[in-house]
C-alpha cells in the first residue's frame, strides 16, 4: 500500500462522503427547525410579556423569519464558506464553542476505547483459547451481563456506589473545583475525575470487541495456514498472537468504525451523568436552549467524524492484511 493508493482512494471517499454529509446536513437541519419551540422561546422566557412586535423583531434579527428553504439556503452558503454560524445563546462562533469542548470528550472518548478495547481483546482471547471450558462459559456470561447494562444506567451505580456509598471518586466534574494545580498534580486530578466515566464507558462496549473477537479467533483456529505455523514448530506466541490474532483482527475494525457514531452517544450520555465539560453535555444545553446554530454545528461536526472513522478502517484493513486493496 504506497501513500499514493491512500491519497486516491480518500480522494474517492471525499466525493462520496460530500453529498452524503449535505443529505445529513438537510435531514438534521429540517428535524431541528420542525421540533417545537425555537431560540425565541427560550430568550425571552415568557412570550406574554413582550408585544407581538417585539417578538417579530427579535426573530427577524435571528433570521428566523424567512421561510424554512430559505434559511437552509443561507446556512448551507455559510457553511460552504466555513461558517457555523454564532450561537443564538451565547453570541459566539459556534466552530470556537465546539472547538473548546472536543478536547474533553476525545479525552474520554479515547481512554474508553482504549480500555474497552484492551479489556475486550483480551476477555476474547482468554474466552477463545478456553472455548468450551467453564472459563469460556464464565466469561461469555460476564460479557453479556456487561453489554445489557445500558452506559447510563451503569454510570449512576458507579455514582451511587463508589462517589456516594465509598467515597473513592468525585461524582461530577473534569477537575477539582478550587484545585489549581499544574503539571503532573492536573494530570492525576483530571485522572481521578476520568475513571469512573471511562469504566462505565469502557466497558459496555468491550463486551462488544469480546465476543467479536472470540468467534473471529475459532474461526481462524480452524484455517490451514494455523496449522502448518503449528507444524513448524513455533512456539505459543508465534501461532496465537502472530498469526492467529492479526488475521481475527478485521472484523475488530469493522466494528470499530461501526461504533463510532454510537461511542460518540454514549459519551454525550456518561457525560450528561458526570457533568463532564465536554461536546454532550454542550449538546443538551444547547437543545435544551432552543440554539439552532449550535445543535447544527455539533451534528455537522460529529458526521465529519463519523466519516472519516470509517476511511481510516478501510485504511486499516489493508495495513492488517495487505491482500486487501483499497476500493
């Protein structure tokens, strides 16, 4: 696979992915407007106290009383010029709001799929070397048991149980309120306040990776290059994690990128349960508020990234195993 190929077949993926992300755009922006209430509503509170003049005015200056294809029309102009607009609310660009809140939730978001991966690979393994032994079926039940646990429902128990009953974590938060703290200090703060969101995050999806990742190893375990590498000679390592594993890889990915979408609403969630400052929690304040311009640019935003995801695994099916070429 030579940097060429790559740069071709994301030039191919980018004309596919443009009129896909303009039907999204057109879907998230006509649900948006149709849903009851508007920026107006929440600005002003009460609707009674303010002339119907003065309503008229107020939506006038927000564009909000054109008719609907127009106002898509103005926003998909903006866009292409890469504007998101300001946020009725907080009287911002909505790219530099967005923009200040994804380092928090790639931080989660990253760490849980660290975990979820490096729990659910190795949950998979243990479970496929094991297959058909008391083991296999104990850790088949665990895996189950963890993926019926919806996110939010697992966070208020690592809330209620480890916060509230033992007192071990913070139930709330990104950092210390009052702790100014600076290097290393920030980092075990920002740590301490990280783990309960990132096992609760973590672990609903690693049973996902676990048992993928068991049916892909019986599969392999059965393939005739499995057992020449065996009748070789090579040694515990070289069969299983050489060979075995990085060819049960694929489906990994596939879900993986499959994921991304869903990961990305159970953050908005864990983060809406721990008050964490990141892009979920600025999307419930901002549908809660009625901020049109906002809510857009996090959907707008999030497709980018759901698209790209899922460029970046087909590029990682061919460095897993290269007799996949790019298409």
């Amino acid at each position: 696979m030579t940097p060429g190929a790559v740069f071709v077949f994301l030039l191919r993926r980018l004309a596919i992915a443009v009129p896909l992300l303009v039907l999204v755009i057109t879907v998230n922006f006509t649900l948006v407007h149709l849903a009851p209430g508007d920026p107006v509503s929440y600005l002003v509170g009460d609707p009674n106290l303010l002339s119907a003049e003065q309503l008229q005015g107020i939506r006038q200056t927000l564009g909000l009383d054109r008719p609907l294809p127009m106002q898509y029309v103005v926003y998909l102009r903006s866009l292409l010029g890469g504007d998101f607009g300001r946020s009725v609310v907080n009287q911002r660009p909505v790219l530099e709001i967005i923009l200040e809140r994804i380092p928090a939730t790639l931080l989660l978001m990253g760490v849980s799929l660290l975990v979820a991966l490096v729990l659910g690979l190795t949950l998979g393994f243990a479970a496929a070397v094991k297959a058909g032994t008391p083991t296999d079926h104990l850790l088949g039940a665990l895996s189950l048991t963890t993926y019926s646990m919806p996110p939010f429902w697992l966070a208020l128990v690592l809330i209620l149980v480890f916060s509230l009953w033992l007192g071990w974590f913070p139930t709330m938060g990104m950092r210390t309120l009052g702790e100014e703290s600076e290097g290393w200090g920030r980092i075990v703060d920002t740590i301490y306040h990280l783990a309960l969101p990132v096992f609760g995050l973590g672990t609903s999806y690693a049973a996902v990776y676990a048992k993928v990742f068991r049916a892909s190893l019986l599969n392999v375990f059965g393939q005739p290059f499995l057992v020449t590498a065996k009748a070789k000679g090579l040694g515990w390592p070289g069969v299983y994690l050489k060979h075995a594993a990085k060819n049960a890889a694929l489906p990994v990915i596939t879900f993986l990128a499959l994921q991304a979408g869903m990961l990305f609403t159970g953050a908005v969630v864990t983060e809406i349960v721990f008050a964490w400052p990141g892009v979920g929690m600025l999307t419930m304040n901002a549908i809660l508020q009625r901020d049109y311009p906002l809510i857009l640019g996090v959907f707008v935003v999030t497709s980018i990234c759901v698209l790209a995801a899922n460029a970046m695994a087909d590029v990682l099916y061919s460095v897993v195993d290269p007799r996949i070429a790019l298409e």
